[in-house]
C-alpha cells in the first residue's frame, strides 16, 4: 500500500505542473551531490512554474512583501561603500526570492509534502556513508567531473579535525543539512511506525536512514544541531501527547546542562554520567583558549555596532569580514546570525521586513495547522514537521547563517516555499 501511495505521488495534481514538477524531484535527489545538477534543476521547475501560474503568483501578499523586500535590498547595495561586493552578496538573497515564489505555485498538497520529505531522506545516503568513511575509515579524496558537476572535498578526520563535515565545507554545515533530514525523516516516520510490525522494507530503512542521522549529527559535534535535535524531539513528544517521552528528553537534556554548568560539586556528579564529548562541548571546557575574537558574542557585538552606524542602509553586503578582520586582524567571514548580519549590512529597515514576512508566514501556518476543520487529520503531522523544519531554520541562523552555502540556502527556500503552498491552498479551499 505505501509503495503505491509513492508512485502516485510522482504525479502532480495540476497536469499543466507535471514537467517542473518532474524538475523538482529530480533536482532534490541529485542536489545533494551535485549542487549543480540540482541546482539547475530546480531552478527550471520554479522557472517552468512562472511561466505558467504568473497570474496567480503574482497575487500572493507573500511574493509582494519580497518584491518590496528586493527593492530595498537594491536601495542598501546602491549606498554600499564597496558597491560591487554588495551586488555579489545579493545573489545570496535575489535568486532565492525568485525561486521560492515560483515553487510556492509548484507545491499544492500534503502529499507533495510527503514525496519531498522521502526523496530528500534517501538523498542523504550517499552524504551518510561518505561522513562515517571520513571518520571512521579515514577517506580522503578530491572528486571532480567537468568542474562543478560533481566536486566533492572529504579531508580526513572531519573538517575541524574530529568533527564529521563529508562533503561539505564545515561540520557545523553538515549539522544544518542533517538537522533538517532528521526533522523530516522522524516526521515520517511517525506517519508509519506501525509498520514496522509488518516488516514494511521502506519503514526499516526509514528507521535505519533516522537513526543513523541522528548519530551523525551529533559526530558533527555542533552544539547548535544538538540543540535543535533535543528541540524537535519535544516537538513531536508534545504534539503526539507522548508524556513520558517529553520526560525523558527534559530530565536527559537537563543532566547535560547540569554537567556543564552547574556548581562544581553538582557538576562532577552528573558528569559521572554524561560523556566528557558532551558537557565539554556545551561550555566551551574542549577548547579553554578560543581567541575572543573568535567567540559568538564579540562578533554579535560589532554587527550592532556596524547596525548602530549606519542604522537605515547598513555597511553593505558582504562588508562584515573586511570590517572585522582590520579591527580583529582575523578571518570572519560572517558574524554568526543571520539576522544581526542583515541589519549590520543591509540596514534597520530591510531586515524588520525580512523578519516581519518570516513572522507573517510562522503565524499563519501555526493558525492553519491549529484549525482542526482545516487540515485533515491524517495530513497534519506532515505538515508540522515542515512547520518545525521552518522554526528550526530559524534557531540555526540565530547562532550560524546558512544562506552562504548553496545546498543549504536552496532547501531552506524549498520548504518554505512547501509551508506556504499547501498553505495558500488550504486557504483557498476554505474562503
């Protein structure tokens, strides 16, 4: 029966959609190893999808607010000191825009919700393999083919060393893109853990797929994809009512905190149990000697003042290493929140915008998923987790912005672009 319920879903319901629709998975399963393949790809669905929804996208309050959003950010770029880093720094923001509106017409049901989530879980395979063969069997290699196609740098030990990164550019990198495949594979998994009793292929391998996220996430060593993983955990504990499981994770999460923060004689208790890896990760007990300017808060306290000096325009995209680096004399080339780094760059204005769509968006969809008569019962958790995927978003680039890496940026605009689809037509379905 599920694997019946998967064949449907490779077709849309518009049949006018089924092209950019067979874009669009295509370019998620190769996305992963290929960010231009897939890029490519989804670039062409939303492009086939404006072609032909043009009169409805452009109704949407959602895209307008963004139109405005992209003015603004032009606006900023024409004030910016270094004018030609400023431009460059739009293609993080610009392009992403574009395509979120054309894929938010592409992605209509709860189903298509479902089909994303299974399709970007099997992608994470290959990602899986080559993070545990860096770590545990020490592969090292430099893939290339035809320059970008597929370019693929695995150092050995992790990247920090000891800390899984496969074949991303950092560990805390792959701890965003594992995050986000734990959120939705768990999600799934939910939907269909009675099967398991059945034996059902694709639910084993799901458990399996989940489980071995979840590992390699925390080899990752990011404090951050721990946190969001303890979150997502209570998330779904409090939305099934599972009572005992959101014991179990606050009384683990808080023996972790005890461990590593509380008063020494506590502490040493606790940490009788709760591995070194983790309570000396938490407070910053693994690496004593962090130069300050390396440290999160110095850099959050530059970006306010860069935002205090030039409140309405900002400094310009792409100014915050240049800035940094003659103050600091080192390297950064970002200031660990996305947010801070918008309104430090781009000005006060363009960034309570930004915030303002982003709040507009987490409102409604939190009201629509409330409204029992709304959303039909069987496809509400599919939608919670996106809604949780799209929280989770936001916690990370709290503490790390992930628009600078391509695989990461696109996904993120994929399942927001999913959230308001499915959305904007529950909302026409019910006027």
């Amino acid at each position: 029966m599920l694997g019946n319920s998967l064949k449907k879903t490779f077709y849309h319901p518009n049949f006018r959609l089924q092209t950019p629709w067979n874009w669009l998975q295509f370019g998620l399963i190769s996305f992963p190893l290929s960010p231009f393949l897939g890029g490519i790809s989804i670039a062409v669905a939303s492009l086939l999808t404006w072609r032909k929804q043009y009169h409805i996208i452009r109704q949407y309050p959602i895209h307008q607010g963004f139109a405005i959003l992209s003015i603004l950010l032009l606006i900023s770029t024409g004030f910016a000191p270094h004018k030609l880093d400023a431009f460059l720094g739009l293609f993080n923001l610009l392009p992403f825009f574009f395509f979120f509106a054309g894929l938010t017409s592409l992605i209509q049901t709860p189903t298509q919700l479902r089909q994303i989530s299974w399709i970007i879980v099997f992608g994470s395979v290959p990602i899986l393999i080559i993070g545990f063969g860096q770590l545990f069997l020490n592969w090292n290699f430099k893939f290339q083919v035809l320059w970008i196609v597929f370019d693929w740098i695995v150092a050995p030990g992790g990247l920090p060393q000891g800390r899984m990164a496969s074949n991303f550019m950092h560990a805390n990198t792959l701890a965003a893109y594992l995050v986000t495949i734990f959120i939705l594979g768990l999600g799934l998994w939910l939907e269909n853990y009675q099967k398991l009793k059945q034996k059902n292929p694709l639910i084993i391998f799901l458990t399996i797929t989940v489980f071995a996220n979840l590992i390699a996430l925390i080899l990752t060593n990011s404090r951050n994809g721990w946190f969001i993983a303890i979150f997502t955990c209570l998330a779904y504990a409090l939305y099934q009512g599972w009572r005992l499981i959101v014991g179990a994770v606050v009384s683990i999460t808080s023996c972790f905190l005890l461990a590593a923060f509380a008063p020494s004689p506590m502490a040493e208790f606790f940490r009788k149990f709760v591995p070194y890896g983790i309570w000396a990760r938490l407070n910053d007990d693994m690496f004593p000697d962090r130069p300050i300017a390396l440290m999160r808060k110095t850099q959050w306290e530059f970006a306010l003042n860069l935002t205090q000096k030039h409140p309405l325009t900002g400094s310009g995209l792409r100014s915050f290493n240049e800035l940094y680096k003659t103050q600091m004399q080192i390297d950064i080339n970002h200031p660990h929140n996305l947010f801070l780094m918008l309104s430090a760059e781009t000005g006060l204005i363009t960034t309570l915008l930004f915030c303002g769509l982003l709040i507009w968006i987490l409102i409604t969809a939190s009201q629509l998923l409330w409204n029992s008569q709304t959303i039909e019962p069987k496809n509400r958790l599919i939608f919670f987790s996106y809604l949780i995927t799209f929280i989770s978003w936001i916690l990370f680039n709290t503490v790390d912005i992930t628009i600078f890496d391509i695989r990461l940026n696109t996904l993120a605009w994929i399942f927001l672009a999913a959230l308001c689809g499915v959305m904007y037509q529950y909302q026409s379905h019910h006027k």
